[in-house]
C-alpha cells in the first residue's frame, strides 16, 4: 500500500564508514544485501509479507529462517576480513605469568614493552636515569632520541604497585602503523615501584577515559583547596609547602588540558581487549576496532557510569543465581547497586572483604581438591552489568599461588597464607585468586574487575564527543562479546544463556612477586580516606 511505500521511504539508507564496516543497503527489486542483519532482514520479510501476503515472499521467509545461521557466519567472516584490511590494528600481547600483559611501543625510535590499562590515563615511560626501574639496557635512552624535549615540569603518579617521579617530554611515539609527532609523556626518573626490579615493561600507557587526568588534577587541587580553607577557619599557620603544592597541582590541571593522551592524539574512538584463556597463551588488543553495535556479533552494551573511569552499574553477584536446581549464593550487591571498573592493569578480580567472606563460606560446601587440580565442581561467577547477566568460569576466581607476595600486597591478599622462605620455590596454595579492598564510590562498594574478565569476553570500549565540549572525547559505552579461547568471537552466542564449560577451564598457577593491584591501592594507603570517586 502507499502508506506501506511511504514507511520504507523513510527508512535511512547506512554507508560505509569506520563504524559501520557494512556496505550501504538499498531497498530493491534485487534479493536483500548480505551485509544486513539476518534477524532484521527476517522481520522485514514478515512484515512485507503481512501487507502483501504471496506464497513467494512467503517461501522467502522459509529459505531465510533456514539460512540464518549460515550467512550469520558468512557474515562475522566478512566483517573480520574488512577489520584486516583497515586502519585497525590487533596488536598481540605478551603474557607474562598470566598477571601482566604488554605490548609494543615506539618512543623516539626506542621500542619497549608496554602495559596497554584502562586504569590509568598518562603514558610513563621508563628512562635509563631510574636506577630502579629494571634493566637499564632496556630502558629508554634519552640521549639516542634526537627529537625528545625534556621539560622542568615535575610530577607524581601512583599505582597499586608504587610511585614514580617523572618530568614532562616530547617525543614522536608509534603504535604499529600509527604516529603521533610532538606527543606528551612523563620521563619517569625514580620510581618506588618494586615490581620493577625484575619487570618485563619499560612503559605504562594509560587508556582510561582521556579527560580523566584533567577532572583528577582538578579534584587534588580542590581537596587541597578544603585543606587550606579549615586550617584559615580554625586560625591554624598553613606551611609554606602547602601552598607551593597547590601551585603545582594548579598547574598540572593546566597542562593536562593542553597534552592530549596518545589515544586521543591518535583520534582513536574504539579500542578492544582480548586473552587467550589456555594458561600462557598471548592476548590482542585492537586499536581503532569498529563499532561493536554494527557488527554480526552479539555484542553487548553497557553504558559507562562515573566521571573517571571506565566503570558500570554492578548488581546481584554471586553463583547458582539463575538454577532451578540449586539454592543462591549471593556474595554481595543484591540490596542494593555497587561500582564494577574494568581494568586491564590489574592482575586479579578485586571484591569488598565481605564479598571474599561470603565466597569463603561459599566454597566450605563446596568440592574442592587441594591443588586445584579440577575445578569442575565449581560453579560460575555470576553477576550483572547495567542489568545484562555475565559469568565468569571458577579458574577466574581460582588459582595457586607460589612465592611471598609483596609487603605492599599482603594486606589485599589476607587469604593466602604466609609462606616460610625455605618452601617458597616448592609450594603452591590454591587459594581464591581475589583481592580485597574496602573501599565505596558514588555508586555503592568498588569492584575491580582485572585480567580475568578479559579472558572470557571480547571488551570494546567506546569513546566519544562530550556533550559540553565536542572537542572533547569521554568514555561513551563498553560492549562485551563471549570470544573462544583463542579470542575468536563466538557467533550467535547469547551472554544471558551462555554458562562455561568449566571442565575445559584449568587453574592458572601465579607467581605472588608479579601481582599487580589496582592504583587506588597505593592512594588509600596514602591518604586512608575509604572514598574513591569513579
């Protein structure tokens, strides 16, 4: 009918662009394009159907039924290969121990290892002036860079492992194909990290949410600001290094408006995470990845909550929590919201210490062996996001443990414990591979979700304009897909129906040495204020 006619009219026609990989689809006479999504393609034959009802279109209902998954396929593959052939980048990453993943990076013509995490925002990078950074043959070298600008502006950065003291550089820094002249780093010159001294890194590149070190400087500046005030109040003297460390973090809000990060400089809108899930098996990251939302695969979207981080609504965690067959076991966020971070710079899941209460009571009744030898008898970590159900497989909150684990890490690991020096090189500990930390966010009690996460989903994470500031990008939305162990997309699987198969999951096995926390760690230990704003 015309009216019919009319509603097709005004059905927008998408192009090909770098968030739709998709060739533009053309209503026509001629059989419905590839590139269009089965489900939607069939909805669009049943309803031409009910206007027009002909036994061709309706047999063409059938055929497209029956060919769904068929051309689902057909289609991931296409989608894949266009991902090769563009600007995109799946950049392989190198596992060390299965707690810390780096990448390749180019500063001046010097390549080094770098820590690819969402949970930072700046990019370190290691000089051989840091006696204590590791090898100093691997670190950059300043005098073989003949482009580096070295400036006199000084800067703190803290991380669950520790401190560093850096200047402010310029330097020409490349990610694969892609370059960025003039960009800003941190020169890192000392550094009370002691996972540094038998580190695989020489660079830390933060991708969390580009403005994030502005809002943080800004935020150091007021608290302080506060600080200053109440001594005025109650007619207490204000040190002299007060005042100069409001100067300094003035300042540094000043030059984090100024310095793009590398991801912005590179004008990258999305970027994904992927591990292998076999023990030692590498993991990718994707820069400048397509849009999930216009991809073959049941991507799942979550918006970003927070101001800082990249951070979802967190609800109803726990195991059996959608069985018929078994009773509930809820760990925690069931009365009310919590705060999930997704952090690729932490090796492990962090929970509130009542949350590993709950677990340990939890695996009392469960079938456990010593060694960790089979995990199958474990259930599946269960817990939502924005609403939507994810799990997770028992070998990411299971594990062993062998060595001490650093004086800074202890206190986060009370579970696992403390080992005699002459057994260190022969005991291992199967212990839940969790850390605690006891912190509440504007949204409720903070959990972290580490490496773990990223070895059971194929992670997005968006970036886009801000609504004040279109000149601005913010974190957007991340989108979860389920990836096999190999970080292959597994096509047509549903998150919300898809549990593990936990008997193909083995425990990884973790050296204590080379944990590494999340950065909020080293700031509450400093500052001993329970609050973190995500």
């Amino acid at each position: 009918s015309s009216a019919v006619c009319a509603k097709l009219a005004r059905i927008p026609v998408r192009g090909h662009s770098r968030g739709n990989p998709f060739p533009s689809m053309f209503f026509t006479s001629r059989p419905l394009r590839m590139s269009m999504n089965p489900i939607k393609r069939i909805m669009l034959l049943l309803t031409l159907s009910a206007v027009v009802p002909t036994k061709a279109l309706d047999a063409r209902v059938k055929r497209e039924m029956q060919r769904q998954q068929k051309i689902t396929a057909k289609e991931v593959a296409h989608w894949q290969l266009d991902q090769a052939e563009s600007s995109l980048i799946r950049q392989e990453l190198a596992n060390d121990g299965d707690v810390q993943y780096t990448g390749k990076l180019t500063v001046g013509g010097q390549t080094m290892d770098a820590v690819l995490d969402t949970g930072s925002f700046d990019l370190l990078v290691f000089s051989q002036r840091c006696y204590l950074c590791g090898d100093q043959y691997r670190l950059f070298n300043e005098s073989m860079s003949p482009e580096l600008e070295l400036t006199e502006f000084r800067m703190d950065h803290s991380f669950g492992s520790g401190s560093t003291k850096s200047l402010q550089a310029y330097d020409t820094v490349s990610l694969g194909t892609l370059t960025s002249k003039r960009q800003s780093f941190w020169d890192v010159y000392e550094a009370a990290m002691p996972i540094l001294r038998d580190a695989t890194f020489q660079a830390i590149l933060g991708c969390g949410p580009p403005m994030s070190s502005v809002k943080m400087a800004l935020e150091e500046e007021d608290e302080l600001k506060e600080i200053i005030e109440s001594k005025k109040r109650n007619g207490e003297p204000i040190p002299a290094e007060m005042n100069q460390e409001l100067d300094h973090y003035i300042a540094a809000s000043e030059v984090a408006k100024e310095t793009p990060g590398l991801v912005s400089q590179l004008g990258i809108q999305y970027f994904s995470i992927c591990l292998g899930q076999v023990p030692g098996s590498k993991g990718y990251f994707i820069w400048n990845d397509y849009d999930p939302q216009a991809s073959m695969t049941n991507f799942v979207q979550v918006p970003v909550v927070g101001d800082l981080y990249w951070s979802a609504e967190l609800t109803d965690v726990g195991f059996n929590l959608n069985s018929q067959q078994q009773e509930p076991m809820m760990l925690g966020c069931g009365a009310g919201r919590c705060s999930a971070v997704l952090d690729s710079g932490t090796s492990l899941i962090v929970v509130p210490p009542m949350a590993m209460a709950a677990l340990q009571g939890a695996l009392r009744t469960l079938s456990l062996t010593a060694n960790c030898s089979d995990l199958s008898g474990l259930p599946d970590l269960e817990f939502r996001l924005d609403g939507k159900l994810f799990t997770l497989p028992p070998s990411s909150y299971m594990g062993e443990v062998s060595g001490s684990l650093p004086s800074e890490l202890s206190h986060l690991m009370p579970h696992v414990p403390v080992q005699r020096p002459s057994l260190l090189q022969d005991q291992q500990q199967c212990v839940p591979l969790l850390m605690t930390l006891d912190a509440d966010t504007q949204f409720g009690p903070l959990w972290v979700f580490g490496l773990p996460f990223f070895r059971r989903y194929y992670s997005t994470f968006e970036l886009g304009p801000s609504s004040d500031d279109d000149s601005h990008f913010v974190a957007k939305s991340m989108s979860f897909a389920l990836a096999d162990e190999d970080c292959n997309l597994r096509m047509g699987a549903q998150l919300e129906s898809h549990m593990s198969d936990r008997s193909k999951h083995q425990a990884i096995k973790v050296k204590g040495s080379k944990l590494r926390a999340p950065r909020w760690m080293y700031k509450r230990s400093k500052t001993g204020r329970k609050y973190i704003h995500v």
